[in-house]
C-alpha cells in the first residue's frame, strides 16, 4: 500500500518478516541507523546499539540502566518526556534533535525517532548523527558574516571614494578609454563643463576642450595610455579663454580601460561654497548621514539621510551648532576624531551614538576626512547607523567602553587619548553625583570631594546644564 507521509511500506509485514531471527533483525537496526535505543515502558534504557564504535566512546556503556531523559542535555529532556508520552506512530514516526552531552567535547547532536516493538510498551529509539549537518551550518553561517562583513567594508569604502571624489577641487572627469565617452565626473567638472543643459555623462571626451585644442587632447590621451604614466599639457577647456594644465592617466581595472583627467586654473569661483551647499548637492540621495563641520566644530551643512538619523526637520535648525552636540559626548569624541584626521589624513569606523532632537539615541559608525580650502580647514564626516539598539533617555546613556579609543592608537599621542578618557570618566562621575543627589549641586560637590567652585568650574567646562536644586546655597 501507498501512504502519502512515508513513501511505500510492505505491503504485509506480519507475514513477510514472520521468520526473521532475532540477531539478524538486530543487525539491520545497527546498519540501518547511528545509534538505537532500547526503552521499557518507563523510559530506561535496556540496551545500546551504536554503528560506529567511536561515535560515544566509552560513554553509551554507562545509559544502561539509567533514564534516557538523563543521558541527554538539560534543555534536550523535555523535547524526549514529549517523544515517551505521545502515542507511537508505526507508519510515519516524529523525529526531534537530542543533545548528548560528552566529558571531553562539545555535545553531540543527534536526531531521533520512537517506534514502538511490543505492545506493552518496549521502544526503540533510532538515531542519526547531526554533527555533518551541523559543521555544514556553522561553515554556511561563517561565510554569511563574512559575506555580509566585505559587503559592509565596500559600501563604506565606496562612500568614502565619493565624498572625496566629489569635495575635490579641481574638476575631475572619469572616461571608458574603450569608445571615449565619459563615464563620471565630480561637482566641480560638472560647474564647469554642464551648461546650456548639457550633461557630462555619456557625452565625447572631446566636449571637454575647444576646437583648437582637440587634436592635442588627442595627442595627450596617447601618449598615456602608451606611456602608462600621468602626462600633463596645457590645453583650452571648452567655453574657456586661455589654456590650463590638464593631467591625464591611463589605467586598466577589471578588464576595463579608464581614463581620468584632472583639470587645473579655474576660471570662475564654483557657485556653491562648502559652507552653504556643498553637501546637499553632493549627497542628498546617500542613505549614510553626512556633516561637514568647519574648525570651530559648527556645522556647515548636512545631507537629508543626516536630517533623518537625528530626527531634524530642516538644515535651518542645525546648521551653525556644534556637532558635538549632537554626536558623541559634547567636547570629547568629535575633538578626537578631529585630532585622528589631521594626523591620519582619515578616520574610519569609529564606533560612537547621536543624540536624537527628541531624546533618542542610536548607534552610529562615523569615518572621516578633511579638506583644505583657502587658509580654512573643513572637516566631513560619514555617520553610518550601527546596531539597532532599542531607545533610552540621553540622559541617563552611558558612556562607551574606553576600549573603543584604542582604535586611535598610532593616530593620536598617548597624552591626548589619556587625557580624553579621564575627562570621559570625571563627566561620568559628576553626572552620577548630581543623579544620585537629585541636582543638588552641593550634595554632589560633597560626594565628589570637591569643593562647590572647583564643581561649578567643572559643570562648566563639560557643558553640563541642568534644573539644580535651590537648597545649593543653604547646605
């Protein structure tokens, strides 16, 4: 007969295997199965079959006698006190993963099934080894994370390629050297070269200089993809007036051919300066946030995704405040990541939370460069959601881990990481004090140690404000 659940069964097994011996029906379980189970009606272990003789060790010769639940792992015996209460199923038996624990390894992971032999309540407990599925899963788990790990670092070396590829100053132009049309171009190329409603993108390489400079640009183009070096001539820009020195460099990337040329000398001031628009029109479809902060650490201007990740209805209501008020711990994080960036020219993941507008908090990756424009020093920062953490009050958050500042260890001097920590850990200890003391300023000073000028001085230098309590001056 056919059943739908397990495939084709003997048609009439009372009579097909009415004569088989004892020791041969035996045989056929081990070779059939990883390990068998003999079980009386209560439960315990009559006997053990094992087909590998390594697979337990020494171990299974110790089950006999003892309860099957309490040869498995705590959180395994309730799923085998389910398997001995429910009814035996002859035609299509449930099967449940049993841990076994072992003396000098990891548990053994096992799956069974229960048929029943006698009708006053012998089992038979079959099982397969899962340690193969097992290994397969860990390996195709590892390989995920580390897909996903890779994935992480291209996007953020990706954004990182185009925030600088498109802050630069000089117009910058990608080209397919394969059919001589352009492939990319930075703001400032794109200022110079789009008018009229044209567009750099798809059009000539030759759109890019005038009529009596063509056949040089060609001649340029030549001689570097023969010489494979940058080469460098001056050469009339389209719509320009005089020629400007024009470097071009050939390279080859993934069986692709490109072409980038780097003009100098513009003509004209671009029309949007870093402090105004710079990065709405560079990066306002980046889903990463983006802030551009000058020395003073106020905010130039932020991209839309920033907006979002700090919950900020418009540019008008963030831009000219400190962004260390908003990222990190005011005064502390940004200056060091400032400090990072000079030394290193870059900063890169650095692990750190933004303070929502209404209170919030989230995760955040931040990495960073800086450019220089005139005699003033800009610095962009790409603020990358972390972890989804659930929400809590900014102003009972705690500090990060001071294991996070060794990241900045070779980019920063000793002194200054030390002397961040410890003004971390002092604003620590004075929140704590006013927390535990309701804001009474003077109880805190107290607590700390302190004397209540050497309290006020330090609210002061940390930013740190509140509701105090009245009764400051009659303690």
């Amino acid at each position: 007969m056919e059943h739908p659940r397990t495939g084709r069964q003997f048609s009439d097994p009372s009579r097909s295997f009415a004569n088989l011996e004892a020791a041969l029906v035996a045989t056929m379980v081990t070779a059939a199965t990883d390990v068998a189970l003999l079980l009386d009606r209560g439960g315990t272990i009559v006997d053990v079959a094992i087909r590998e003789p390594d697979l337990f060790g020494e171990v299974e010769k110790s089950w006999i006698g003892q309860k099957f639940s309490d040869v498995v792992t705590v959180e395994s015996r309730q799923k085998v006190v389910r398997m001995l209460s429910e009814e035996p199923d002859e035609e299509s038996p449930a099967r449940r993963e049993i841990n076994h624990p072992m003396p000098h390894g990891i548990d053994l992971p096992v799956s069974y099934s229960m048929l029943p032999l006698t009708k006053n309540g012998t089992r038979l407990a079959l099982g397969r080894d899962l340690r193969t599925m097992a290994s397969l899963q860990q390996n195709l788990i590892e390989t995920q994370l580390a897909l996903e790990t890779d994935y992480a670092r291209l996007r953020n070396t990706e954004t990182q390629y185009r925030v600088l590829f498109d802050t630069a100053l000089e117009p910058i132009v990608l080209v397919d050297a394969s059919n001589g049309r352009i492939i990319d171009a930075n703001l400032a190329a794109r200022q110079r070269f789009e008018k009229d409603g044209r567009r750099l993108a798809g059009a000539p390489v030759n759109a890019l200089f005038g009529t009596a400079s063509q056949s040089e640009a060609d001649a340029l183009i030549a001689a570097a993809r023969s010489s494979g070096e940058s080469e460098t001539a001056s050469l009339l820009p389209s719509g320009g007036e005089r020629k400007v020195p024009v470097a071009v460099r050939f390279y080859r990337q993934h069986g692709s051919s490109r072409i980038i040329l780097r003009f100098a000398g513009d003509e004209e001031p671009l029309k949007n300066t870093i402090e105004t628009d710079l990065v709405a029109r560079l990066t306002s479809t980046l889903p990463d946030g983006l802030a551009v902060v000058g020395p003073d650490r106020l905010i130039q201007d932020v991209n839309e995704s920033f907006l979002d990740l700090s919950e900020i209805a418009s540019r008008n209501q963030i831009v000219g405040r400190p962004l260390d008020e908003i990222l990190g711990r005011r005064g502390v994080e940004l200056g060091v990541l400032m400090k990072a960036i000079d030394t290193d020219g870059f900063v890169r993941n650095f692990s750190t939370h933004l303070n929502t507008r209404y209170g919030g908090v989230v995760e955040v990756e931040v990495s960073g460069s800086a450019i220089t424009r005139g005699d003033k020093r800009f610095y962009g920062f790409s603020i990358r959601e972390g972890a989804r953490t659930p929400p809590r009050p900014a102003a009972s958050e705690p500090f990060r881990s001071a294991n996070d500042m060794t990241g900045l260890v070779g980019r920063v001097p000793l002194r200054e990481i030390i002397r961040e920590t410890a003004d971390i850990i002092e604003q620590l200890c004075i929140e704590a004090a006013l927390d535990l003391t309701r804001n009474n300023r003077a109880s805190a000073a107290e607590m700390l140690g302190l004397s209540r000028q050497s309290l006020y001085s330090k609210l002061r230098r940390h930013g740190i404000s509140g509701n105090f309590s009245e009764s400051d001056d009659t303690h």
